[in-house]
C-alpha cells in the first residue's frame, strides 16, 4: 500500500511506521501465543492492521493510541467490537490500577504484543518491565516487541560481545530474551532508516537476586558509563581497586576487563560481594 492510499499521514513526532506485511503479523501473534483466556495490551495500533489480528486470537485487546486522529479512526472502524477497548492517551502515563478501577477489569492485561516507536524504547521497556530496584508487579507473562533491530540484539546479547551494555543486563536481569525474527525497513509504511526485529520477553526473577538492587543498578551504570575504560577506572569512585581486583580474582576474571566482560550473574556476584563487604565494614 502506497502513502497516498493512506489517510492518516505519519508523523514524525510519534515516530509512526506501520507494518503491513502479514507473514510477520502473523508470527508476531503466534509468538504470544495467544489463547480466549488472555487480555492483551498492544501499545500504537495505528491503523489496526495487528489488533484486528488480535482480537481474533486474544479474548480482550487494550489499544493504546497517542495520535488523536488514529485514534478516532480506529474507533470508527473498530470501536463496536465487543472485546476492544480503545484508549486515546501516552503509554507512559497509564496507571494500571486506575484503569482496572475505572474499567471493572478482573484482571490487568497479562500480554503485551506492540511495535514500539523507536524514539522511546528505553521508557517504554523500563515501563513494561519496571527496574533492577523495582520492577513491574505483577509481571506480564509475555511482551512481543518490534524493535529497532539494533536494540533487539542488546537486549538477548552475549556478556563480551560489543553489543552488551547496561541495557542488556537491566533487560536480561526482569526477562528472559528470545529473537523471533527479522523485519527489514521494506516492511513498513513509510519505511524507517533502519530494520527491525521482533523479540519475545518473558518476566522472571533472575536465579540468585541482588541483595541490594539499588546498589546493582548504581554499579551497572557506573561500569558501563564509559566502555572503552576498563572496569576498575568506571568503579574507582565506589570500589577500591584492589578490592575490584580481589572479586575479579575471585572469578578468574582479567583485571583488566571491562564491564561487557562481565555476565548478569557477575554483576549481581559484584554486587552482593559488595554490599556483604559493606555490612561488615558497618558491625566493625
């Protein structure tokens, strides 16, 4: 489908580029694994190529639409289907609670299926996933995302590789990460300037918690703060060297690494080596 067919023209702002191929509509709802008993958010329908897609598999869908005149077409096309409610708001203003409070739910939506706008990914992830500190409770089963293809490969990244950084270990601590597929930029209309892929969350806690999430999260983002330094020059404003060099020791780690040497299970040993540390320096 060309521009010109369309009505709505995309904008900018909200970074608007709607996918309309159905092989990858397809494996993005089959990737949810949708049955009647689920109530899926989906996050930018747009035009609601995919929530129509939705609603057949799901047994209630919650759109989300920021632009009002997408919005107040979708109600014209869709807005008389029993099991959709559409909302015209920013996703990252929701209050779940209020909503359920407002809207009698049962239940809070338990999937997420959405191409995120590129723009915001990094909010939109922390607000569906929440943080090392405090994450989303309760946790969705399952979020199907189209994300820049970029981000996608941060997010399931190996510890080493040149792609895993501090969202890699925030993401891989909340989520277990699996890449479903690739979406080229000839895909959507009108076409980013870079692909895509759709990947697939899944909410769990990682198998040994940080005692201190806080303190977790202060140490990844101060180690990841500057890659090309090594570790022990990101953490020397909190950690000692020789006492960074006693951990790595500890892991047979190279004194010299850097922070994507470092895995998620790492981070949280640091971590809670740290703050075990801490409490005895305190009963001294």
């Amino acid at each position: 489908m060309s521009d010109r067919s369309l009505k709505h023209q995309p904008r900018k702002r909200f970074a608007q580029h709607w996918l309309r191929d159905g092989t990858i509509l397809d494996e993005i709802v089959a990737a949810a694994q949708l049955s009647p008993a689920d109530f899926v958010l989906e996050i930018g329908p747009g035009t609601g190529w995919l929530t129509r897609r939705l609603l057949e598999a799901a047994g209630s869908v919650v759109a989300v639409e920021i632009d009002w005149d997408l919005y107040a077409d979708l109600q014209k096309k869709l807005g008389d289907r029993e099991h959709l409610i559409l909302l015209s708001s920013d996703i990252l203003s929701l209050d779940w609670q209020q909503l359920q409070h407002t809207y009698g739910w049962e239940q809070q939506p338990n999937k997420v299926v959405a191409n995120i706008p590129y723009n915001i990914t990094g909010p939109i992830l922390e607000k569906l996933l929440g943080t090392i500190a405090q994450p989303v409770t309760p946790a969705f089963d399952t979020l199907v995302l189209l994300v820049q293809k970029e981000v996608a490969e941060r997010l399931q990244a190996s510890p080493g590789s040149k792609t895993f950084g501090a969202l890699s270990v925030r993401v891989q601590y909340l989520a277990d990460c699996q890449w479903v597929t690739s979406v080229p930029a000839r895909y959507f209309t009108p076409p980013p300037k870079v692909d895509s892929a759709v990947v697939r969350l899944h909410p769990r806690r990682w198998q040994v918690s940080a005692e201190n999430p806080r303190l977790l999260e202060t140490l990844v983002k101060l180690g990841f703060a500057n890659k090309r330094k090594m570790l022990r020059n990101n953490l020397k404003s909190c950690l000692s060297r020789d006492r960074l060099s006693q951990f790595l020791q500890q892991l047979q780690a190279n004194p010299q690494c850097r922070a994507e040497d470092l895995g998620v299970e790492e981070w949280v040993a640091l971590s809670n080596w740290v703050a075990a540390a801490s409490d005895r320096r305190d009963e001294g």
